[in-house]
C-alpha cells in the first residue's frame, strides 16, 4: 500500500484529529506529522524528512499560516509540496493562492469536499 506523507499545522487539536481521522478514511496509508505553529513547523521542514502534502491553517498565532505558506514556497526543496491552506474565514483566500497554496478549505471541513481537494493526491491509492 502506497504511504503519504502529510504535515499538518494548526493549533487546533481538535481540526488536527478531524483531518487525520477523515484523510485516514480515504484508503491510503498516511504518516502523519503534527505541528501546534508555524514555527515548529518550520523547523521539522527544515529536517530532511520529505512530506507529500502540507495542510496549514491560516490562523496561527504569531507567524500566520501565509507567512508560513511564503516561507515554504521560498525554499527550493519545498516548493513543488502541495500546500492546502484551511481556515474559517475565507476572506483571504485569493492572498494564499496567489502565495502559492494548492488548494484552500473552509472549516468546518467535510470529508466529501477533503477528498476533492486531495485526489491528485490520492490518486496512487485508488489501485
């Protein structure tokens, strides 16, 4: 079975575990990374440890999820990594396309609309 990599940043516990249980439900076998900021996660993406996707809320405390978003796009070994921006607020959402992010999800997410965005990403499960 074909296994993902996925970084998850938000410093919601709770949306952190919804993703998690939903994208687990999608059939492939993910190893899932969790980060509370855009610090930390900046950090573990400075480690040699490669990610297949990158899912980043756009409400962080301190660096928000755009300047995270600016951070990962700016540095060659990242920037090809799917970056899927969620938040409750879809006000900024033309900020981080054009800041790069694949794909941009308002909470509350369903797992209809998760699966969507993430087919490209799924594809080598579908076998």
């Amino acid at each position: 079975m074909v296994s993902l990599n996925v970084l998850i940043v938000d410093s919601d516990a709770i949306s952190i575990k919804l993703i998690t249980n939903m994208l687990q439900k999608a059939g492939c076998n993910f190893k899932f990374t969790e980060s509370n900021s855009a610090v930390n996660a900046a950090s573990i993406l400075k480690t040699n440890q490669k990610f297949d996707i990158i899912i980043v809320d756009l409400n962080l405390s301190g660096i928000d999820g755009i300047e995270l978003l600016r951070i990962i796009k700016a540095e060659d070994k990242l920037n090809s990594i799917p970056v899927i921006i969620t938040t409750s607020d879809d006000t900024r959402k033309n900020e981080a396309i054009n800041f790069g992010a694949s794909s941009f999800l308002v909470k509350p997410i369903s797992q209809k609309t998760l699966q969507e965005k993430f087919k490209d990403v799924l594809k080598p499960c579908e076998n």
